[in-house]
C-alpha cells in the first residue's frame, strides 16, 4: 500500500499538535474551565480523545478496588465507548466480578490468571499483552517496508521498556522476569540480566553503557521524558528511511498519546493548585 496521501494528510494534522509555548500558557491558566475554554472543547470532547480498551480497563480496575466509593466518578473521568463494558460496569460490584463479567473477551484470558495477585499484576499484564500484540502484528506484515519499519519501531519500544521496568520493579519484587516482556531486540537476554544485577542507578547507567541504549536515559527516578525523547527520534529517522511506510502514521498517534497524557497531567496540576512551573516540569 502507498502511504503518500495519507503521510500528506498526518504531517497537516501534526503540525496542530501542542507546542512547548503551548504547554507554558496551559500550565498557567487559573483553572481546568480555563484549560478547556483555550483549547476550544469541552470535558466530554477531551475524554472522547484519551478514549481506548486498555487504558481505560486499568483505570476501571483501579476504581474497583478504590475503598472510599469513588467507582461513581469513573463516568466523569474516562469516556467508555463500548456499551458491552458499559453494561458491565453497571452490573458489576468489585474487581473479581468485573473481571468475570468481561469472559467473552480477550481480556478474560489476559486478567483472570492474575486477578488473585493485585491490581499491579493485571496492570503489567495489560502491558505485556499489548507490546507482544504490537511485536507479533509487526512480524506478520508482508510488505518490507512497513515490516522493517515496525519492527525496528516495537523492538526499541520493548527494549526501553524493558530497561525502565528492570530499574523501577527491581527494588520491590526480586524475581521480575515474569514481569518483562519476554523479546529481546536489540537488548540481549544477558545484558539485560546484567542491568536487572545492577546494585545502583550508576551502576546501572554504567553498565547500560555497553549496549546500544548507552545516554537514552538521563535520570532513571524519572525515565519517561528520556523515553519519549528516544521514540521520537527513532520515529523520525525511521520515518526517513522508509518514506512510503506507515511510520508518519505511527509517529502521529505516538505524538498524539503523549500530548493526551501530558493534558491529564496539566488538568490534575491545575485540580491541585500546582505551581505552573511544578506542572510543566511533570510533563513529557
């Protein structure tokens, strides 16, 4: 398939993308109202855009084992648009028969063996199934471009992942390799062993330094930032090298998610009467 009209299409939708001049005026409006009168929408039209399964089933899940009774909240935060999870919701008292509630879909299978072990469990394990869905659909494309293009794109995804989650759950959980997504594109089996052996932050960084991510990460306390900075760069030069990929595509939705989390971030600063400059230091 030729993706020129449609990469001419992105590239007029991504110039409309918020900017770093943007992101300042909204972390110093006085309010969420304000937030919404400047970017022109409404409460309803914004949640509409942070809408999807996944993330909104995490929200769900966390909401159901929330003891102060909040799960009524949950329409005034996430906009679900299948009325089948809908309807569940309604009907479903706590996590356990919210889970059995969703046996007709994938995520029966993929939360069900984990629902015993917590909310941080079926989290991980939402996370799991999307990165190896994304790995596996990369690998079935048959036209080369696309297929190199994607998988050169989700192998770095899994491998920065990988490097985040070994840092960040290591210091809880001693066995977590169940926790990791179990590819390895770039990063070896054995270096990431060694990261996961690594006893400090800089002992971490240092041995990080003799794999391909060596300077991705400026700060492992707070990895996200470096993170989207990565995929961006990686989107753009894979963008380059396969023009007529849906790489332009990929980078847009990409850009798109990150500016959608960085508005929650804003709207719950503003919610907490964070100082404006605290905000923007949150953001990605």
């Amino acid at each position: 398939m030729n993706y020129d009209a449609i990469n001419t299409k992105v590239r007029a939708l991504k110039s409309r993308l918020l900017t770093i001049s943007d992101y300042h005026l909204l972390c110093r409006v006085e309010s969420v109202e304000a937030l919404y009168a400047r970017l022109n929408l409404n409460e309803e039209q914004l949640a509409q855009s942070m809408a999807g399964d996944l993330k909104n089933l995490q929200r769900i899940l966390r909401f159901m084992g929330d003891s102060q009774g909040r799960r009524s909240l949950l329409p005034q935060i996430i906009q679900i648009e299948s009325n089948f999870i809908k309807q569940q919701l309604r009907v479903a008292r706590n996590t356990k028969e919210f889970i059995n509630e969703l046996r007709d879909t994938d995520f029966y299978n993929i939360l069900l063996p984990v629902q015993e072990k917590g909310l941080f469990a079926m989290e991980m394990q939402m996370d799991l199934h999307y990165h190896l869905q994304a790995w596996e659909s990369a690998r079935r494309l048959t036209e080369w471009q696309n297929r190199a293009a994607l998988m050169y794109i989700r192998g770095v995804d899994i491998d920065l992942h990988n490097i985040m989650w070994a840092y960040r759950y290591k210091r809880y959980y001693p066995d977590i390799y169940p926790l990791l997504i179990p590819v390895h594109y770039r990063l070896s089996k054995g270096a990431l062993g060694r990261l996961i052996d690594s006893a400090t932050p800089e002992a971490l960084a240092s041995e990080l330094k003799f794999t391909p991510y060596d300077g991705v990460f400026g700060n492992f306390e707070e990895p996200e930032p470096s993170y989207v900075q990565a995929m961006r760069r990686i989107l753009s030069v894979t963008a380059r090298r396969y023009p007529r990929s849906v790489t332009t595509v990929v980078g847009y939705f990409f850009n798109k998610r990150v500016e959608m989390q960085n508005l929650t971030t804003i709207i719950e600063g503003l919610r907490y009467k964070l100082p404006a400059d605290d905000i923007f230091r949150l953001l990605k």
